[in-house]
C-alpha cells in the first residue's frame, strides 16, 4: 500500500489543509487603523473594516475560522470593556458574521487585553480574585456569544471557569455555543508577542508567569 502516491493516498490517516487552520485576528477600536505587531512579522492590528477586510483574504485561501483578539480605546482595573455589549470585539464578530457569514468566528475569552494592570482577571489586595473573575468571564462569554460567535476561547487560567461558563451560557440560551478552552498554559517567553500585540504589557503582569505552569512539571497539564 505504499508503492503509489495514489495507494498512499488512499489510506492516509492524517490529512492537513487550510481548512483545519484557525486564523488569530487583532482587532482594535477606532477607524482606518493597520499595524504592524513587530515581535510577530507578518501579523497586523487591524480596525473593524480592515478586519473585515483581511477575513475575506483568509477566507478566500481556504482558512475557515479566525480566533479575534481584542484592543480596547480604554482599560480599566476590572476590564469592563470585555464584557461590554458595545465592546470592539462584540461589534467586530457582528460584522464579520454579516460580511463573510460561513467563517467560523471564534472569540477570545479573558481579560488581560481589557485590565490597566494586565492581568487576565480582577485584582483584589495584589492578588487576581478567582471567583469573581469567572464570573466576569462568563459575562464575556455571554456577550460574545449574542454578538453571534460561532465559539468563545477562555485563555485565562482561572480554577473553574470552563464548568462556569458553559452553565451561564445555557442558562442565557447559547447551549450550542461550544468552549474552546485552553486547558494548559505554561509560563514560557513565548508569551511576549501576543502581549505586544495585545498591548498588555504593564509592570504588574510581568509577574503572571506565576500564574502559569512551569514547563519542569509536563504531567501536571493533564490534571489542568
């Protein structure tokens, strides 16, 4: 069964194309807004219309989801603009799902793109407030969902929230939005990046790697 391209073929098991790919899109508040993210070449902020834009490229090579990643006018300490029904991300996933209706809009769920401090959840005496952050990812992720994504991501690593937001979801009537959670992260300066793209970067959150798992422990992801 392997003397052919076409014999191969037939039996192949695994199989990658554009269409199992998820695009990241950087989404930021204003108008007539493209630039670059100079840690990331090649990956770009753009305005809602650019946005619309640059999904229309994306879909058009055959990607068929794009993951959108938020930057507010403003932050504040308990990143209101997360949850905001005006918010840029909910506006921007109203005006994909009218422009390229097919795309898959997945959303960013946490709030370190939205808190003046950088953390992905609410500050209480130094310390991020477990409890009270899930609840406001949960808002998110309501908001997120009635604005029409197709999925919402919780990117934080609050103790609980998975189970929080998928009951606060179907309780609002999105039981057939799905999570896509990210279950592990570690602490690695591979976060840099995204956090220049994000613009969350502060002196406070340069301590978050405590908040993430240290890549000397690999088993402890499966227990997250």
């Amino acid at each position: 069964m392997r003397r052919t391209d076409a014999l191969r073929g037939l039996v192949r098991e695994t199989e990658l194309s554009p269409s199992h790919l998820i695009q990241p899109l950087f989404v930021v508040a204003g108008e007539g807004i493209r630039e670059e993210v100079e840690s990331m070449p090649g990956i770009e902020r753009f305005s809602i219309s650019g946005l619309v834009e640059e999904a229309g490229e994306v879909a058009g090579a055959g990607v068929g989801a794009v993951l959108l990643f938020g930057i507010p006018a403003a932050k504040d300490e308990s990143g209101s603009g997360a949850y905001d029904d005006e918010g840029v991300v909910q506006m921007a996933v109203r005006a994909l799902k009218e422009a390229h209706p097919d795309l898959v809009v997945i959303t960013d769920v946490c709030l370190c793109e939205y808190t003046s401090h950088g953390h992905c959840g609410f500050v209480r005496d130094g310390e991020v407030d477990n409890d009270l952050t899930i609840e406001l990812l949960a808002k998110t992720a309501i908001s997120h969902a009635e604005a029409g994504a197709d999925a919402v991501a919780p990117s934080d690593m609050m103790d609980g929230r998975v189970g929080t937001i998928r009951h606060q979801l179907d309780e609002e009537g999105h039981s057939g939005t799905p999570i896509v959670a990210y279950s592990a992260k570690y602490a690695s300066a591979f976060y840099g990046p995204f956090r220049d793209a994000a613009e969350s970067w502060s002196a406070e959150s340069r301590r978050r790697p405590k908040r993430r798992l240290p890549p000397t422990t690999s088993p402890a992801s499966t227990r997250c």
